[in-house]
C-alpha cells in the first residue's frame, strides 16, 4: 500500500483486457477523502470494470491501485445469499467467534448498532429472499460497511431505489464521506450527479474523456461527454386516433414483496402507456402475467376477446414482449441471428413449413431486422453471443416488432445499451405505436418515461398508485407517488 | 426382546457405510458439488485401507490411507470441478468407473490374484464399534458445525451463492475443493470400515451400490447431516429387514430397491418438499 | 455464456484420434510368450461374466489350466467376459487362434458355442455345466444336487440346534440346484431340522455376507452352507468369530480357511473336468460327446473331513458312505428345483 | 475442449494407461499392432467391432438426445435393460412372422426404455425433480427388477441363467453379411444417427428442443412447454435407448440375459462427450469406442492385462471429456 496525502484511494495506468477487447484503457483516478465522486459513461464505457478493479475483485492487466484501507464494492446487482439471515451475509468472512463457534448473538449486535450508525434499518434475523430490494441493497451496503472500508464504490445504486429513497441514500453517502471515507457512485443519472456528487469522471470506450467538479460543468456537457457528441433525435409522434386494444381487470401475480396486488388498466392501440415505479413494485409480475408465463389471477382481453393460454398463444395473438433479461430471457445466446428470430414465431408459417422451419423465410426475417435496427453483425450467421448488448437487444426489439405486433410489453428496452442503441429502440418503439400498436412500457427511467410515453401509470407495492396523460406529466407528483406518497 | 437388539444393531452395522457416505454426500453438495462419485470414494477407501494395513501391518495407518485415498478421489472431482469447468455429474461418473478399474488392477498387481486381497490385519469389533460410535458423533457434530460455525456458514453459503462468497472476501473454490477433500476422507472412512472394520480384506465390487443408496439418504434426509444420518439408519433398517424376512413372500428385489424407490419419492416432494441448495451441482 | 464451449471439428477429430489411441495402449502389451514350437499344447477358456477372481468356477477351471501348464508345458490363455454379448466375439478369437482345445466356462455361453463350433468345425471345444450336441464339443455338467444332499445329511446329523442354514449368491436355478439338494439331505436324515434358505443377493458384497450370516447364526442357526461366491468370505468370517457355529464350504475345498470350523467343502471338480480334457488332448484324443459328473465320477463330492473327523465322528462318516452309495447306485435321486423338492420323500436307508 | 486441451489430455491419458501397462508387465507399441488387427483385421474382426459400434451408438444417441435438450441422461443403461427386457419378454411369447414380429420386438423395448426415461421425465416436468438421480437411481432399480422377473416369473423353463427362453428363429434380426452378427440393426443406427441430425438442424421440434435446453427461460416466453419437453425428451430418449437393447436382444443375444450390457449406457456419455452431441459425429465416436470395447476382447487373450484396465482408462476419458459443456452449444449449420 502507497499511503497518498489526501486521497484515499488513487489508480494509476489502469488497463484491462479480455481477450481482445480493451475493458479499460489507461485510466488514472484519484478518490478523495471526504468527496462524492460520480462516474458516468454509456455502458461498456468501462466503468463496472474499473470499479471492480478498484474493490480488488479483478486484478488489472496493467498499471496500479493503491488505497488506503479496504475498498468496499455495492454490486448493481446484490451478491446476497438469498436464504440466509441478514446477519449471517454480513458477517460472512469475517464471522466473530466464541472459540470454535460463531457467535451469533455478537453477530447479531454487530448488525444491529451498524444499522443504528448508520440509519440503515434492517432486522438482523430477517430471511434475506423475503427482503424487498430496497431493503435488500441495504444489507448489501451494510455488509460492505462492516468492513469499514476508506473506500466505498457503489455501482447503480440508484437504479432500484424511488426518488425518496435515493435522497436517503445520498445522504448516508454523505455521512460516510463526512467521517472521511471516499464514495464513488457509478451512475448514468445525470441529475443525481449535479444534485449530490463533488466530482464527476466521464469515461468512454474505456477512457477517460472528462473530468471536473460539478460545480463547475453542466448536465449536457456530461451527457455530451458520454455520447461523444450529439444525443440522437427521436422518432417523430404522429398523430394518431386511439382505439381500444388491450385492457386487464384486477390482475394479481407472483408473491411477496414483488407481487402485483390488483392492476386494472388499459392500453389503446396507437398509444405508449409508461409504467413508473421504483423496481421490484410489481413490474416483473405485470409483464410475466401478460405474457403468460407466471401464474395470475384476474383478467385480460385482447379487443374484447379474452386472453389466455400459454406463452405460445398470446404471441400469436399479436402479444410481443420485450423481456427484461435479454441474454436469458430472450436470446439463446450461442444460436445465429438467423436462428434466434425464429424464437416464438417458430410455430407458424411463414417461419414453419410442415414440420421444418424455413431457412430462407428466416433468413429473409433476419436480414430485414438486421438493416431496418442496424444491428452491427459480421453476417446473420454471427452468433449473438458474439454481438454487444446493444446488437443484442436491437435484435430482440427487431424480433418483437417485425410481425406487426397489436400489444408489445416493452420491460427496461433500453437498460444498459448506449445512447445511440436506446434512441434508436425508443423511436423504433414509437413508430410501433404510429402504426397502431398499443405499448406498454416499463421503465425505472421517469426521464424517459416523460419522453416517451403517452400516459403514465404508476405502479406502488403492485398497485397503480396515480395515472397521468402526457399534457399533465408532473415529474415531482410523479416522483412522490413512486415513493409511496398518498 | 433380544431379537429387536440383534435388530438394532444389524441395523446400525448396516447403516454405518451409508452414514459415512450420506455425511459426505452433504458436505459436497451443500458446498455446490454434486458428488457421485461417493461410491468410488468408498471404493477406494476400502482398497487403500485393507492395502496399507496388510503392507504395514497396521490397521490404523489403513485407516488413515483409506481417509486419505477417498480425499484425494473426491478432491479430483472438487478442482477438476473448480478449476477446469468439469461438469460434476460426468466427471462424477468417470471417477466411478476409474475408482473400479483401478481396485481392480491394482488386487490384480499388487496380490498377484484377482477379486481380493488376503485377509490382512482389521481393526477388530473394538474398531468397529468406534467407527459405529464416530459415525453417530460425526453425524452430530457435522449438524452443529453447519449450524454453530463460521466454517458451517461459509460452506452453506457457497452452496447457495458462490458469487456471494467470492465478494465477501472468501475463494468459494477453495471452500468447494476443501469441502470435497473433508467429504472425500468421510466417504474413504466409510470404505475402511467395510474393509477393516466389519471384515478384514477388500474384495472387488464390496461397496455394492452403496455409495448411490447414500446419495438417495442425502435427499431424503433433505441435505441435512442428521437428516442423512437419519435416512441412511433408517436404509439400513430397511435392509437389515429384508435379511429377516426374507423368503416372507416379498421379492427381495423389491425390497433392495426401496432406499431408490425412496428417492425417486423424495424428488416429488410428497414426503416434503425439499429444496437443493440452490447452486447444487453448479460449476464455477 | 462464459461456460459455453464451442467444439470445432479439428477438436472433435482430435479427441477420436485420442481415444482410438488410447484404445490402443490401453489393451497394449506383448503378444506374450510366443509359440516355441509345433509340438507345444495351447489351451485357451472364455470366463463367463463372472471372470477370474470369482473364487467359483471360472476360477477352478483356471487351475485346471494351470494344472495342464505345468504338467505338459502348455501355453494357456483366458478371454474374460464382460457381457453376454462378448461370448461369441471371445470364443470366435480364440477359434481364429491356434489352440487345440478351447474351453466354455458356464451354461451362459453354449448358444454362443453352438454357432462358434458350427463356424469352425476343425477346431476343438469343451463347455462346463451345459450339454452341447455339436460333434466338435465336449460337455461337462455336474450333478450340484448330489453333492448338496451330502452336505445337507452331514449338517442334519451334527446340528444341535435342530437348525441348519444355507446362504446363497444370487437366487438362480443353479445356486437352487444347491440349495433344493442340500434341504433334501437334511430331510433324508430328520425331518424336524428346520432349514433356513436366504440369499444375499449378490455375489459381490462380502459386508453383506457377514450381516447375512450373523443373522442366520444369530436365529439359531449351527450350520450354514455357504455357497455365495465373495460374499461367503464375509459369512465364513462371521462364522469364524461365532462359538459353536460351523460352516460348509463350495466349490473349491475352502477347509482350510478356518481350520475345525468348516466341516466340509461341496466340491465341484471343474478342474479335474478341465484338466482331464486337457490331458486327453495332450495324448491325440479329442473328446467329445456329453458327460455328466456326479458322486460316481467324483465330479462332485465332500472333502474329506481333515480337520473335522473328531468332530463329526466315525458313525456319521460312515452313515454319510452309504448315503453316497445310494446316490451312486440310484436309489436315492437328490432333487434339483424347488418343485422336486417338494415331491421328495426321504428313502430312509 | 480447445485443440491444444485435447492434446494435453490425450497426452496425459497416454501416460497413464502406458503405466498402468508397464505395472502389468505389457508393452504397449506391440500391443497398437495388435489391436489394430485384432478390431480391423479381417471381416469377422471388423463385423464385431460394428457390433460393438451398434450396441454403444443407440445409447449415444439417447443420451445425446436429452443432452441437447438440456437434460441429464444418465439412465441410458437402465432404459437400455429395461428396453431389452421387454424385447426379450415380447420376443419369447410372440409367435409370428418375422415382418411381424420383429417390428413389435423392437417397439417393445422402444416401449420399454420409454415408460423407463418417461418415469425420471414425469418426476422432473410434474415435480421438477432433479433428472440426474432420478435416472441414476432408476438404472439400479432396473437391474433388480430385470433380475426378480428374469429369475422369478419370466425364466426360461430350459435355462440354468438368469435368461428369458430363446426368441424363434424368425424374430431374430436378419444379418448383414451371412457368418457374422452384425445385422441390420447397424443400419437402423445409422438411419437414426441421420434422422436425429436432421431433427436437430431442420425440424421445429428440433429446434424447440434445443432452445429449450440452451435458454431455458426464453424458451419459455417462446411458447415452449418446458415440463412438457422434459417429460418428451425424456421419454424419447429412453426409447431410443430401449430400442437399442432390443437390438441387442433380437440381433445379438436372441434372448433377454441380465448381463445384456457391460456398461454401454454409461460409455454412452463418452461417445456422445466426444461426438460433442452431434449425431454424425458420435457414429464417428461409437465407432472409435467399438474399437476399443471388441479390441479389448481380443487383446485379453495375447496381452495379459486385466480387463479392469480398460474400465479404469474409460473412467479417465469420461474424467476428462466432461470438462466440456454438456448442453452443447451448437455450431451452427444453417
């Protein structure tokens, strides 16, 4: 360890490489004591890599860390061992022991005056898989905090969280900085970082392409960094004459914290119906309901005919989703392009002929999604395994919308894709609507919500908490209600 | 009166090989490692213990050997699972099939007859009470150890979410191929007791099955270690059973393959539903 | 998918190329001994799947082989079985071979023969424990049950318990050949000793063996015949620990292994079967036809009591000679399946 | 398995066996000659050895089969006995024309395998019951009540074994070439092997399978029954397995014997690992194994190496084959 007056943390010549790809290409960073500091870039930039590197989970390919203390690591997505107790993930490794026993009641007081500290309450003896995910992050930050680390990173941790909670979070964030810890937040909110961060570092294609002090820069300038140039323009909406397509009547699914208590609503065709809400609100259910593969209670009608049966059917009927894991939920990853459009429409002609698919109607289908979402493929042969995330779900979305679908349920489309890959998502998604299609789209984005969509429901503790029409956006009411405001 | 204690106690000489295995069983698979090759492990145990202690003479090196051999067959199938992204279930069955061939060369080379080896020096019905006795403890303290322990919790953790592990600090490899080594030496311990425990001398394919009837008590005792012990005890009353009645007019067959037909009804979770840990036989 | 593997077809040619390889080395070694010369006799046996090890008769007829070895110099040779599916392959070899006479161990194989022997009607065969009627092949069975009812008399006359046991391998019609024999013994001597039949269910699990026995033993059992194959070395390893608990061997003269506690063994000769063949062989004389090898031929029979006379006593020895007398001379018919057994009268000499 | 991994495998293998050869006195170099005759030399030799490529490639193919979709076969060899089983049952009490009873032969034991591979199916799609012990605890559970029927109920009134009667001359298998036994059984595998590459890379059954074992959830928002295709694929592999056994029976055996099989169900994983669950090139595979399981016969006599040596190398080959992926990603033929 290189003791560095003033910072607590400093990396010097980072660069990691897998295989061919340079993850990170060169990147100094200093983290201060006592500051909040932002790190931006568009996915694949390099920033969970570089944050990774810093907590010491990846040894570098080359240059250097040095630190004063641990470097504790939030993950975007918790590393919690879903059945076990709160206090058992956060003492893991570092167990306090009565001889040859673990001594839990130690543990358990350990947890509890670290949640005291630092105004993270969470019961000790709660079963981690019962947790919300708010709840949940707590534990993850907690058990990070229990190594009293001089340097937190967080990576997106305010993609789960409402508007409310995050203010809460930034100011916990805070107080550790006070005490002299260095907190990095890896974010692509813009607004979060003008609103809370010191400094922000802005890194693209696995460099660093800016750095300043916030006060000192603006959010465009960031967002110009990150893009590296101009954000694209979105699709034009068209004026179009709503008609009634798709409705559902007091729909409930899944359990526990997740689950969707009792959803009615509508969505028209020609219209873009936003769901808003913190993540873990029901919006799994809602979209896993829709589209059959979740048991639920209640009902659906497709223009006034009843929905049912399994998956197989409702995409026949026009129900096109756009799942929110692409990789597991709508990609098989090692197949071609050629051979993954085919996925849910592979029973009916034109793709099914007798009792073989059709080669050329697929690869006809494939060519066209290819140029029409300008999917970057060496040929429709490429493996999707082989194409950025951004290709990946260009693909998806191409597949979706390319049998001119009545309903598209649309979760998260443009999560961890570049800016140029979501715009072009988001305008394909609107020309959808333009041809008549209703959409329901999920997002934990409101920015894009707002941008988007027609209506906006909120969805709160598998309720809709309030709807508003794209006249009547009000981004602070909106706000509120996703945090649980009356 | 006397009968239930002869009962008893074939019961419990009968459970003994199936607890070793069923302990070791869940070790291995509340660590991630979905371990079939029990049965090679105590095959091997078994060899190694009655051919180290007719070299030496002494049936307690034979014990350690044969603790040591299962440890190293076992703890193949725990770094080849770890560290080279070998699918646990075929390399499982390859480590079987090498554990019999292997034994059995080896009679072949090293007594110069095939099928067995000579009876050599066991450890005598002292030894083999204690082994009875260390099986029941073993049981008993593997359960305290998962519940009351750091190691318990790492090890329940690693079975659950490796990923989990890894960031809080600790190598859920090491943990799986440590786990598989302390498996392996149980199963070994189950194959010495056959060997030098109730007989003296290994004979080829004495294991018989038992190594999959311990894998059956692991379910059914819902990976548990005293829920194994309990299953194994309760496969090897079944099976001390069917040596009292037999000829009762009940095939014997069938009821050789109850402790399966147990486990397959254990996978429908009519008796209780029972969950595997959750990364059970996943590879890292 | 990080786990994925993509297997290429150099990868794939590769790992065939490696197996046929392995394949290679694996079943790799000299030719052994070469022929020395024209005159030198060569005989060669097929196991059944039990294969050599099976301390049965796979391995009695091996000794016979050995016997042949070192009496005439022979070069022997053994093709093990591992399925029924290998016997017609391993006899088929052996015939490509220049063997004078090849031996069938076990009834499994004589279909197998059958069409090995009509293929290769210039070569020599012998099967054990079947009747074959091609010209070419020599049959040997043995009369198990003769034996059997001998050891089962000899347990009826010395038990004290009133209860004598016999401990099997695998439930199957030959170990019931055993089995039926010996309880009819039992009966022909008193019909109030109660007989108790139990299998192990395999021929393998010595631990088993032992558990049997202790139960046998332990529900008042003196004497058990044990014809288990390995599992009986863990049911005589019982009886060895046992005051006052005794045992009958099987198929080789197992006597000796606890010295006045094994009363006896049920021999079943195969190799003097084999060896005899093989003599007649070494003289010019190719056998063939069927022989079926009781008491009379001393195919079968009890050993002869070398640490156990005392203990039996001379009038049970000689009640014993007469009963094999009445065997060979045919007024007794020991029965053969569980159906006969239960027809079978005792003749009360 | 990279090219440069499988030379190091192959290596590492090699000097194994060459020890365990040295330990047993054997030269391995004079031993390569002889094998090579011994499984190729000659019209008889190469007829047994695709006797033995038969016999392993219809297990390999089943166990192929649930392998691409995703599922752990490795009951082949008790779907394999309990197929045979049934071929020997229906064989011994049909009395019938060749056409005739042939046919139903082999369909019983299809039958056979398929209740077999259907009961861990059903305990997997109803149940979600991990496929992998089921299978494995079925295949002992088929042995045992292979041995209770062959010896209890079922058994051959003329026989001493542990055999069903002998099936009549008509319902055997008819021979390819005339003095041996290989039969027309090699040509229904064949036929299978290109009938299941064709299912894998053109069919809608085929490829529902495959998604279902590469991405199981996608899948299952495609449409696909994922219950359903494990309990299908299950059962059809069982069948194909079960199908095999009867060929054993109505071709080789001409009988149901307990010791039908020394294993082929379980070298099956091999081939098929090795094949990289393509079916062309598990034929390839069953082949490369055939020689080595009719070499092995051969050799025993001249080498003086116990045959417990070629079970413990094949357990090293499954050992080190398994380090690839099982739900194989496909390359893609299209």
């Amino acid at each position: 360890m290189v003791e560095t007056a003033g910072a607590a943390l400093e990396a010097i010549g980072i660069v990691k490489r897998f295989g061919t790809l340079v993850a990170v290409d060169g990147v100094d960073l200093e983290l201060a004591r006592g500051e909040i500091h932002a790190l931006c870039g568009e996915n694949g930039a390099g920033k969970s890599t570089l944050a990774r590197i810093l907590a010491g989970a990846l040894a570098p390919s080359a240059g250097r860390v040095a630190s004063d203390g641990p470097v504790g690591l939030v993950h975007q997505h918790f590393e919690l061992v879903d059945r076990l107790r709160v206090w058992e993930n956060v003492v893991l490794g570092r167990e306090p022991r009565r001889g040859l026993r673990l001594d839990a009641a130690a543990a358990r007081e350990r947890v509890r005056s670290l949640a005291r500290e630092y105004a993270l309450d969470v019961d000790p003896d709660a079963v981690v898989e019962s947790l919300p995910v708010g709840i949940a992050q707590r534990v993850e930050i907690l058990r990070e905090l229990a190594r009293e680390p001089s340097t937190l990173v967080l990576d997106e941790p305010t993609a789960v969280l409402a508007p409310r909670e995050i203010d809460a979070l930034f100011a916990t964030l805070r107080s550790l900085a006070a005490r002299g810890a260095a907190i990095m937040v890896i974010t692509h909110k813009l607004q979060e970082v003008i609103s809370h961060a010191n400094r922000v570092t802005v890194m693209r294609g696995g460099r660093v392409v800016l750095r300043a002090a916030t006060a000192e820069t603006s959010l465009d300038a960031i967002a110009r960094a990150m893009v590296g140039g101009d954000v694209p323009a979105l699709a034009t909406r068209r004026a179009v004459t709503p008609h009634a397509a798709f409705a559902a009547r007091d729909l409930r699914a899944g359990d526990g914290a997740h689950a969707l208590r009792g959803a009615s609503f509508e969505v028209r065709g020609g219209e873009i119906v936003g769901i808003a809400g913190v993540e873990g609100n029901g919006q799994s259910a809602l979209c896993d309901a829709i589209a059959g593969v979740v048991p639920y209670a209640g009902e659906m009608t497709l223009d006034g005919e009843p929905l049912r049966g399994n998956p197989g059917a409702r995409t026949a009927a026009g129900v096109r989703t756009i799942p929110q894991d692409r990789q597991r939920e709508a990609l098989v990853l090692p197949w071609s392009i050629a051979r993954n459009v085919a996925l849910g429409d592979h029973t009916r002609p034109p793709l099914r002929r007798g009792w073989s698919l059709d080669r050329q109607a697929c690869d006809a289908l494939a060519t066209e999604i290819v140029r029409r979402f300008d999917v970057r493929a060496a040929s429709i042969r490429t493996s999707v395994a082989a194409l950025s995330g951004g290709n990946q779900q260009k693909v998806v979305v191409g597949r979706a919308l390319a049998h001119e679908p009545r309903v598209v349920i649309a979760y998260q489309p443009t999560r961890g894709i570049d800016v140029g890959a979501a715009s072009l998502v988001q305008s394909r998604l609107i020309e959808a609507r333009n041809a008549g299609a209703a959409v329901l789209l999920v997002s934990f984005e409101l920015d894009e919500l707002l941008a988007v969509a027609d209506r906006i429901l909120v969805l709160y503790r598998g309720a809709i908490a309030g709807e508003f029409v794209r006249e009547g956006f009000d981004r602070a009411r909106i706000g509120a209600l996703m945090a649980g405001a009356a | 009166m006397a009968e239930l204690l002869d009962f008893f106690q074939l019961a419990l000489v009968k459970a003994t090989p199936l607890i070793f295995a069923a302990l070791a069983g869940v070790i291995c698979e509340r660590s991630g490692i979905l371990n079939i090759a029990l049965e090679g492990g105590l095959t091997v145990g078994a060899f190694t213990g009655a051919a180290v202690s007719f070299e030496t003479g002494n049936p307690l090196l034979g014990l350690i050997a044969g603790m040591l051999a299962g440890a190293l067959l076992c703890g193949l199938l725990g770094v080849a699972a770890t560290r080279f992204g070998v699918d646990q279930i075929v390399a499982g069955i390859g480590l079987n099939m090498l554990a019999a061939g292997a034994t059995a060369f080896a009679v072949v080379v090293l007594f110069g007859a095939p099928g067995a080896t000579p009876e050599v020096h066991a450890l005598g019905s002292a030894g083999e009470t204690a082994l009875i006795a260390v099986a029941v403890v073993a049981a008993l303290a593997l359960q305290l150890g998962f519940d009351r322990t750091p190691w318990g919790l790492r090890l329940r953790a690693c079975g659950e979410n490796p990923q989990a592990v890894l960031s809080a600090g600790l190598d859920p490899r090491r943990i799986r191929v440590l786990a598989t080594l302390a498996g392996g030496a149980i199963a070994g311990l189950g194959g010495v007791f056959l060997s030098l425990g109730e007989l003296d001398l290994y004979s080829d394919g004495m294991t018989a099955g038992r190594g999959f009837i311990a894998l059956a008590a692991v379910i059914f005792g819902r990976w548990t270690p005293l829920g194994a012990a309990g299953a194994a005890l309760a496969f090897g009353a079944l099976s001390a059973l069917q040596f009292v009645l037999q000829r009762s007019g009940v095939p014997s067959e069938l009821m050789q393959a109850l402790p399966y037909l147990a486990a397959l009804a254990a996978l429908t979770g009519i008796v209780g539903k029972a969950r595997a840990p959750a990364a059970d036989g996943v590879s890292l | 998918m990080a786990r994925a593997y993509h297997t290429g077809v150099t990868t794939r040619a590769l790992a065939l190329a490696s197996v046929v390889f392995l394949a290679a080395c694996t079943n790799g070694g000299g030719t052994g001994k070469a022929a020395s010369g024209a005159h030198q006799l060569r005989l060669a046996m097929v196991t059944d799947t039990g294969g050599l090890g099976d301390k049965s008769f796979n391995d009695s007829a091996y000794r016979g082989l050995q016997m042949a070895k070192s009496k005439f110099d022979a070069e022997i040779a053994v093709q093990e079985s591992k399925s029924a599916a290998d016997y017609q392959p391993n006899l088929t070899v052996l015939a490509d071979g220049d063997y004078d006479e090849i031996f069938a161990i076990g009834f499994l194989m004589n279909n197998d023969l059958t069409e090995v022997a009509k293929n290769y009607p210039d070569k020599h065969f012998a099967i054990i424990d079947a009747v074959n009627p091609q010209p070419n092949v020599a049959s040997v069975t043995f009369r198990e049950q003769d034996g059997s009812f001998l050891a089962g008399a000899l347990a009826a006359m010395v038990t004290k318990t009133k209860t004598i046991g016999f401990l099997g391998g695998i439930d199957s019609p030959l170990l019931r050949k055993f089995e039926v024999g010996y309880a009819a013994g039992a009966r022909e001597i008193d019909p109030n000793v109660k007989v108790v039949v139990k299998y192990v269910g395999s021929f393998e699990d010595v631990a088993s063996g032992k558990e049997l026995a202790d139960v046998m033993y332990g529900g008042g059992a003196d004497i058990v015949y044990i014809a288990a194959g390995k599992s009986g070395l863990g049911a005589i390893d019982e009886m060895r620990a046992r005051p006052n608990a005794y045992a009958i061997g099987v198929d080789s003269n197992q006597d000796a292994l606890v010295p006045g506690k094994i009363l006896t063994s049920m021999v079943k000769h195969v190799d003097v079967a084999v060896f005899k063949i093989a003599s007649e062989v070494h003289a010019g004389k190719y056998p063939s036809g069927s022989v079926q090898l009781g008491l009379k031929e001393d195919g079968v029979g009890l050993t002869d009591f070398a640490y156990t006379k005392a203990l039996i006593g001379a009038a049970h020895i000689a009640r014993l000679a007469a009963l094999r007398e009445a065997i060979v001379a045919g007024k007794i018919v020991p029965p053969s399946t569980r159906d006969e057994l239960a027809a079978f009268t005792p003749v009360k000499l | 398995m990279s090219r440069r991994n499988a030379a190091i495998f192959a290596a590492v293998l090699l000097a194994i066996a060459a020890g365990a050869m040295a330990l047993a006195g054997a030269n391995p170099l004079a031993g390569f000659a002889a094998l090579l005759r011994g499984a190729l030399g000659g019209e008889r030799q190469l007829s047994e050895t695709l006797v033995q490529t038969t016999a392993l490639l219809f297990p390999s193919l089943a166990v192929a089969f649930a392998f691409r979709a995703g599922l752990f076969n490795i009951g082949a060899e008790g779907q394999l006995i309990v197929g045979g089983l049934f071929a020997g049952l229906a064989g011994a009490a049909l009395v019938a024309p060749g056409w005739i009873a042939i046919p139903v032969i082999l369909l019983a034991g299809a039958a056979g395998g398929a209740i077999w591979g259907g009961i861990a199916g059903a305990l997997r799609a109803r149940f979600g019951g991990n496929e992998v012990i089921a299978t494995l605890m079925l295949n002992i559970v088929a042995a045992l009540l292979a041995n209770y029927l062959v010896v209890g109920p079922f058994h051959a009134p003329a026989a001493t074994g542990p055999e069903t009667a002998e099936l009549p001359v008509s319902s055997w298998l008819p021979v390819l070439i005339p003095g041996t036994r290989l039969t027309i059984s090699l040509l229904l595998a064949l036929a299978l092997a290109g009938a299941l590459s064709f299912m894998f890379a053109r069919t809608v059954f085929g490829y529902a399978l495959q998604a279902a074992g590469e991405a199981p959830q996608a899948a299952a928002r495609a449409g696909i029954d994922l219950r359903r295709t494990a309990l299908v694929a299950l059962t059809l592999s069982g069948a194909i397995a079960g199908f095999g056994g009867a060929t054993l029976v109505a071709g080789v055996l001409h009988r149901f014997n307990v010791a039908l099989s020394p294993g082929y169900g379980f070298i099956a994983i091999a081939v098929a690992l090795v094949g990289g669950l393509d079916p062309l090139w598990i034929v390839l595979a069953a082949f490369a194994f055939g020689i080595l399981q009719s070499g092995s016969l051969t050799m025993q006599a001249l080498a003086h190496v116990p045959k417990d040596v070629v079970g413990f190398v094949e357990g090293l080959a499954i050992l080190g084959l398994s380090a690839r992926r099982i739900a194989n990603p496909r390359e893609e033929s299209a």
